[in-house]
C-alpha cells in the first residue's frame, strides 16, 4: 500500500461543499427539500462534474445521480445525498457526495490505481416523500406503485407530480448490476458528540439502527368540557399522556444499552379548547440495533396498551407503520477505515454505531457497506447552524479517500 | 296573573326551528359558522319574521339582529344566537331564539299584556371570532379595535373581511339603552343528562360558570431522535404528558364539587416523528362558579410548573388568556321561572348551574338576567345529532312565554 500517496485537494473539497451550501441557502444552511428546484440543480451541479473524475453522469427516473466507469477492474460504489431536511444544515449529505467525487477524482485519474471509484447521490434520504426512496429503487425494493403512492410530507404534492415538474418523469430508474461493485462506502457528520468530546477524527461505524415507527391511537368520547363532570369523562388525550408517562417509566427496565424511543407527535381531536377530545393520536418511535430489544419493546408497548384498554376508560390501538431491520457494517471495511485513519489522522477512531438512518443500510442490503463520521460541532443536526471545523472535513476526506484505496486493494 | 291563558302555538316554533335548520343543513344537523352565508341567511330570516311580532328588525354592525318596539311600558329582552359550531346540533342557540320570537308573537299582540317582548340574536355565542362579540358589543364592552384583531379560529380570516363580505361594514353597532328592560330571560338545552334523567322539563339556572383558559408552554431542546441519548435529552413533550397527568392527581385535592378541567389541544414542535420535540404548548381549561376555586387552582398550576422548571429539563410557562367572572342568575327571574313551570309543567324544575357560558352571563353585567334549560336527549351538545324531545321544546316554550309575562307584570 503506497500510503505516502494522498492528493487529496483540501481547498478543492471545501470549495465544492461551499458551492452546493450556495444553492437553496438559508442562513449558514439550507432548505432543499426533496424534487425542489435547488434540489435539481444540486443534482445537475454533481452531473457537470462527475465527467472530470473520469465517470458517465446520469440522473435517473427517481432523481438519483450515479456516476459510472466502463473501465474494467474492481469498483467501489461512494456517495451519500443531496436534499437536505427543511432549513436544514449544509453537511448532511453532501459531505459524503463530495467526499465520494474526490476519490473519484483521486483515485480514477491514477494510473496505478488498482480500480474505479462510482459515485451516487441518493434521492431523498431526508424522507419527504418516503424512506430511502432513491437508494430502495437501486437496490430493486421499490415498486412503482411505491412511487404512485409516495407524497411529499410538508405539501401533500405527490411524487410523480414532482418528478413530472422537474422533468425526470419517463426516465429509467438506475438499478444495481449484482456483482458489479466490492462495496459502497458512505461518510456522514456524527450527529453527535462523541468525537467532539473524545478529540476524535473518525467514527468507524458499526452498525446502523433499525426503526420502528407506531401509530398509537386513543379512543375516548367527545364531549362538552363545560357541562361534562369529571367523574364521567373518557378523555383520550388524557389517556394519551399517561400512556407517555407509563411508557418513559417501563421502557428503561427492558430496553438494551442503546435504545433510544420518540412521541415526535401529538394530536387531539377535534383540538379544540372547550370540547373534550374524543380521540387522540401519537407517533412513536423505537430505535436499536438489537431485534430481540424491539420485540420485546413492541410486546411491552402492545401489553400497555390492553391493559390501558381493560381498565375501561379509553381503548388504544397500537399499529406498526414502518419497520427497519438494523444493518451491520461490513467488518473489512470497518477494518479499511480504521486502517486509514491509523495513517491520515494519528490513529484517532472510535467504533460507534449510527443511531441514524442512511442508505448504507440499504446498500448493506445487496453488497458490503462501511460508514465513517466525522465530527460534529455540538453535536447539532437537522438545523441550519450544524457546521464541522474545515480541518475536521479535510482530515475526514484524507481518510475516505485512504479508505477507498484499501478497498479497491482488496 | 291569567294563568289560563297560553296562545303558544307548538306547531309554529317546532316549524320555525325546523325551518332554520334548514338553512346550512348537516345530517340532523347545521353548519352554520358565524358571519357563514347560512348565519347570515338566518339573521335575514329572523329579521322578516320580527315585524309580525309587533317589532322593527334591524341586523346591526357586529351581526347582532334586534327587534325592537317603541310602545310604552315595561320591556324585557330575551333571545340567544343562531351561529353553530362547526358540524354541530340545531338546537343550540336557535331554541332561545323562537322562544323569544313566540313570546314576542303572543305577548306583544295581547291588548292586555303589561309591557312587550323585545328579540335578540347574539353574534358569535360560539366563539369563531372571539368570545361573546355580539353580546358585549351591545353591553358596550367591546372595542373597535377588539374587532380589528378578531379572526376566524379556523380560517384566520379578519373579522372585518368577514362583515365586510356579508353587507354589515359600516352599520352602526347597538347598543343598549340603561334601564329600558326590566332583564334579560334565555332558553338552552341543557348540554347535560340531569333534567334527562331526572324526568324534568325545566333547569332553572342559577349561575354560569367563569371560564379561564391558559396557554401552558413548555421549553426543551430540539434534537435528533436517533442520535441523542435517553438520559440527556430534553423533551417538551414528555414534559408536558407529565404536567397532564400530574394536574389529574393534585387537581382533585384543591377543586369545587363541580369544578371541571380540560386539556383541549396539544402541539408539538416541531412535530416530526424523528426529532425530539423542543417545544410543546397545550391550551387548558378550568370552569367553576366559586372565583376562589379558579384562584387556588391557577396558584396550584402555577406552583406545579415552578416546580417542573426547578427540576430543570424543561422550563413551563403558564400564560391566562381568557378570564370570565362566575355570573349569579337574578333570584326573581329564578322563581318566576319556577312559578311558570309548576302552571305548565307540573312543577318539573330543578335549580342548577350552567357549565357552559352563555350570552346571559354578559347581560347579567348590565341588568337582571335568568336562564333556563330544557332537556337534551343523551345529554349530547356541539355534536349534530344534538336533539330534544318535541314535546320537550313546545313544554319549554310555554313555560318561558309564561316566564315572560310574570316577569313584565313585575
């Protein structure tokens, strides 16, 4: 391994990270949501550029770019995403699209090399419109009934309405070719402390979670809240906040060392100050990366809830509406990065596990996949103020593109 | 007193009604939002059937309709409103109307009657725009720019762009004229099972109970729900459950017999099922017709979030945003009403408070005001399968027109 070699143009990383941050700018972030207009210029910004790192450029039919070699040798799948969470912050996602383009760039140009760097931005990781849309659709796990139910979350906007306005709509959906790539390997900022507070360069991830995502419904009886007594009422949202407290009370006694569990939202119907609500509504979230923790999680909560029900008040359904099996990373290429950062950033890793989403757990799905992190000032995310130190992204980018070079090495 | 004598014609205020009813029909039901196309076809019907009851009609600036008579001697007021709720019952609000308008009808053509019936249909009794705009405009407690910063609670549309829509921008507002009535006497349903249950015909009200509304705000800290571990966040939410359920335990211990609580509307923010929630608001309720219940209570809530914020996750902030003073029933209108119903209803009646506020509870500021109920099938209200009995709403009708007569013989 020629690890004296780098080239990697640290003015260069920053300068394109700052281009894209200039498209759909808010404040020291932006907001790009998923098919928005800055959003598509993000994508054809990646496409007029994947040509000089030596690749075919093309936007596909669910608005992912994937840069493509016809060079023979090994080939390394890179990329991450460029639609951001509303008035969201200027890393995540790019980050890792530029990281991926600069190994390209490196590696594709080097006359030694032992084989091709591809790049990908995945559409819509951010989930305005889905879960993984663009990455389920490389791997073969999206149909196009999928895409004829799939609506944007905020507008309502359906995603074929998108796709037509912004002109992708009666392209192919780029597929993966079995076989085709030794791995795909995805940087992120943390989303979190650890390196922060650990002096850290490189979080060598491990595994990413699985989530699991409920519906828990309440049904009371609506009624007058002035002329109804106390004794008689079958308030839901009352029993809605004590189903949250029981749960914060009884959750830590069964959860696993790492679990984490959400009430991201709360509604009572109708909402109206003087009426008693008659039904209330709350979106819950778990998140592991033990399947036997969820389970048992899941019969905790669905036991809470008939006995919620016995007691007679109010009845609680609780209905599964999403599910995500937990993805462990590919142990070589966790090796490769903790290898590299030996090299690049004095060795300073720490194997961690991703308490978020991101398409490499959907790319683990059909190939090996590795995820490093690089730090995160205060740990912020999903606001526009998230911000990494520039030698922090170059350091990070030293080490992805070492890590890239491992890997094609085999 | 002419007990025998009755003229209330059944048939007619069972036809009125229906024929109201009629207008902005929902299921059994009406749709009827204030200052709507049906409320205002419904002031228009009331005001061309006023002159046959020996009144001048005029629909004024706020959109109350007034009937009105310029005959010499003693004059008592009586209506109620003809907005619903949204989706709501048919009788809540138009019942204390017909009964005003057949108690205008027969009194007011006796040429022995000692004085007259004059008609009111107060705008907004429930609350689109504000909270009784009509009835305090008339008791002069209402300001211009009250009406400037009213907006639909549903739509958000202005009040003015309301009036100035339907035809009334620009109409002079009336206003009462000090010592012209005798009082003010209003029909309701009951909105409760007591008069249901007990086999009676009439409720005779005593008093209608202050309502304080508050804005409870709880602040945490926004963050990931995948990243951020259990035992350094700061959910609003989770804080604001535990409020709810704390509120049911201690709330009990310091209340009145009759005392009622309600937590009508909860918000998360930012409300996404992945982020924790930073911010968290409910709008909560407390109704009572003893002020030094709602001031024990309100010190006990404002103790309670000191308390919260002392533990220092999450800060709460108790905002008051509606203050309504306990309004007495005069005690002759209690006992006229008593005396009307032991003639026509074999003495049927029980004393009771209202829970729900009323137009009453305005006119009580400015002269002597009764209320009474009828009974309300299964005790439903601002649902629209509200109903009562027929027998039940022509019972009612001849107690109030005797109520009417007995109150202006003085």
């Amino acid at each position: 391994m020629p690890d004296n070699r780098s080239y990697v143009d640290g003015a260069r990383v920053l300068a394109d990270l700052n281009a894209l941050r200039g498209i759909g700018a808010y404040k020291t972030g932006v907001h790009k949501p998923t098919l928005s207009e800055p959003h598509m210029q993000s994508l054809q910004w990646l496409a007029q550029r994947l040509p000089a790192a030596g690749l075919d450029a093309e936007i596909d039919g669910i608005g992912n770019v994937l840069g493509t070699s016809t060079k023979p040798g090994p080939k390394l799948l890179a990329g991450s995403h460029l639609e951001s969470q509303n008035y969201a912050g200027w890393l995540d996602g790019p980050l890792g699209v530029i990281y991926a383009l600069e190994a390209a760039r490196v590696i594709n140009a080097e006359p030694e090399a032992n084989g091709t760097v591809e790049v990908a931005a995945w559409c819509d990781e951010e989930g305005h419109f889905g879960s993984f849309l663009g990455s389920r659709s490389y791997v073969g796990a999206l149909t196009e009934a999928d895409i004829d139910a799939a609506r944007d979350r905020s507008s309502g906007r359906s995603m074929r309405d998108a796709l037509r306005d912004i002109g992708l709509a009666g392209r192919p959906r780029a597929t993966a070719e079995r076989g085709r790539h030794v791995g795909y390997l995805e940087a992120h900022i943390e989303q979190g402390q650890t390196l922060e507070s650990g002096g850290l360069a490189i979080g060598v991830v491990t595994s990413i979670v699985g989530i699991w995502q409920y519906r828990i419904t309440f049904e009371g009886e609506q009624n007058h809240a002035g002329t109804t007594r106390m004794d008689v009422r079958r308030d839901a949202g009352l029993a809605l906040a004590r189903f949250c407290v029981e749960i914060d009370e009884r959750f830590p006694r069964s959860c696993g060392p790492r679990t984490v569990w959400t009430t991201g939202r709360i509604t009572l119907d109708p909402g109206a100050p003087s009426i008693i609500p008659g039904r209330a509504e709350m979106l819950f979230q778990i998140r592991d990366d033990e399947p036997d923790v969820i389970n048992r999680l899941e019969a905790l909560l669905r036991d809470m809830a008939a006995e919620t029900s016995a007691r007679g008040r109010c009845t609680v359904a609780v209905e599964r509406i999403r599910t995500g099996t937990p993805a462990l990373m590919n142990a070589a290429f966790q090796q490769a990065i903790e290898a590299a950062c030996v090299v690049r950033a004095g060795g300073r890793s720490i194997r961690m596990p991703s308490g978020a989403g991101h398409d490499a757990q959907v790319l683990a799905t059909i190939m090996p996949a590795g995820m490093l992190f690089v730090p995160s000032i205060g740990g912020v995310s999903h606001h526009w103020s998230e911000n990494t130190e520039d030698a922090d992204i170059v350091t990070g980018a030293e080490v992805f593109v070492d890590t890239c070079r491992r890997l094609l090495a085999g």
